[in-house]
C-alpha cells in the first residue's frame, strides 16, 4: 500500500504513491519523486510512457545519468498531455522555424554590410541598405514561414511506404 | 493470431504483426503500420510508450489528425532508443544552442553594420569590423556554448523541489 516504505518509516515516492503501491528501498523511482507534489507529475509519465517503461529505462542506465532521463522524459509527457498531436516535436518545429528565421536575416545583414563597404560615403544611407534588401528579397532570401507540416507529411509518407 | 485479419483476408498490420494478435477492422493502428516493415518501427513505439497507450492516445484524436501523431510519436520513440537519456531533447537543446548562436551573430554584424554607417570612408575598412567585433566580444556578447546541462539541473532541482 501507498502508506508506508518497506521499512515502515516514512512515506512512499510519488510514483509509488500514486501507483498505489509498496515503495521498497530499491525503488528506482524514490529518488527524483516526493511524496508530496510528485504523484501529479508521475501521473502525467505514467499515462504516455507507462510506469514499467520508464522504470526499465532508468534501470538500464547509470545512476548519475538518471536524474537528466526523468527530467527529460517529464518534460516530454507534459509536452505529450498539452499536445496529444505533436507532443514537444512542436517545440523543435517552432525552434527550426526560428533557426531558418534568424539564418535568412543574418544573410541579409551581412549582404548589406558588404554592400555598405563598396559605396561611397555619400551614399552610404539607409535607402541603399533598403534597396539590398529589396533585392535580397527578389532573390528569394525573404522571411517565409517554415513549412514543417509538408515535412511531417513527407516524414508520414516515407514512415508508410517503409 | 498475427496470420490473419479478422475478415481472414490479408495480413495483419505491423503493429498487430509485432504484438502477435489479431487484426481487425477497426484496429486504431493498421492505416499506418503496413505488415512488411513497420514491426520493426512499431517495436520502438512499443519498447518507449507502449502499444496500449499510444492506442489510447490515437483514439481520442480525430482521425485526421491521427497520421501527424504518429510520426511524432515514432520519432519521440526512436530518438529515446537512440539517446536513453536525453531523447529528442537532445535535439531541442542543440536547436536552442543554434538559435542562441545566430542571435549572438546577428547582433554582432547589427552592430557592426550600424557603426560602419558611421565611419568616414576612409575608415571603412575590415580592421574597423574587426574593431567593433572585438569590442562586442569585450562587453560579452561572445559565441559561448549554450550550457544546456546548468539549465537541465535547474529543471531537475525545481521538479525534485516541488
């Protein structure tokens, strides 16, 4: 039962608390879950990975490279819980989005300070560094939004034809 | 048994293939798991999630959105095999490495840009750059690598904590 250790002292981990059941000394899970507040949190591991997942995963590795697995799968089952489609792959859609971004507009930049040094002082105003962008957009190097669903699809396609 | 679908006609899907149970008609998994290669793909699925689970997630989701789930799901698990401790977080905190990078590189050449603007022409040249660079380096805004391990303990402490 969830109300005491093997030893019978103290409480049982969040884990075990919230599986309802004995938390031994050897509980894999005791040492990153607290009684308290982490039952909540194991809740959410527990419905994407399932408990017995998670707790051959942490078996299988080094004790001191547990505490980064637990935190990294947590993020990921919240990640899972707030987005039952696309989980946290959401967050790298939006961070490759940004990459592709800040990459175009570190493009332009440099274009314009290169363009910037070839031109006489008197022409080096702003108009100048607008007509570089403006052909930089002609050229094709313009802010487009990342298009991450044609990947997923593409993704879908290959994981189906596999 | 995997022989079969539940109209006799057929293979089961991959998923069913793997899990050794019959197909059936309804089977929340069979559009996207073929039976020729997919087992070896649902087995990471099954391995990271669970069968049970990732079909209980599949089930509440319309089914155009099932096929998008999939993918992330597949990819969640297959990065997890690969890196048992960080899984695809790894690759949310190289993204956010990249990201803090070009923003480091992009306000550097910002800077540079706006203070070759103000040279006279004769100035105007690389060792100024290369000035003004320097000086960006001295008030800090250096490439450092992103220490995502420093931010990942923060994360550990904060969910140990509460």
């Amino acid at each position: 039962m969830a109300s005491s250790t093997s030893t019978g002292v103290g409480s049982p981990c969040g884990a075990c608390k919230f599986l309802r059941r004995r938390c031994t000394q050897e509980c894999v899970f005791a040492p990153y879950f607290d009684s308290e507040q982490s039952p909540a949190q194991f809740a959410a591991i527990h419905k994407v990975f399932g408990a017995s997942n998670v707790s051959k995963l942490l078996a299988q590795l080094p004790v001191h490279l547990r505490c980064d697995a637990v935190v990294t799968v947590a993020y990921e089952a919240q990640a899972r819980i707030r987005d039952p489609v696309y989980g946290c792959v959401a967050h790298i859609f939006a961070l490759q989005k940004q990459v592709a971004i800040l990459q175009a507009q570190l493009m332009q930049v440099k274009a314009q300070l290169a363009y910037q040094a070839t031109l006489p002082q008197a022409a080096n105003g702003g108009s100048d560094g607008d007509r570089v962008l403006m052909q930089l957009q002609v050229m094709g190097c313009k802010e487009e939004p990342h298009h991450h669903f044609g990947e997923l699809h593409a993704m879908a396609q290959r994981l189906m034809r596999s």
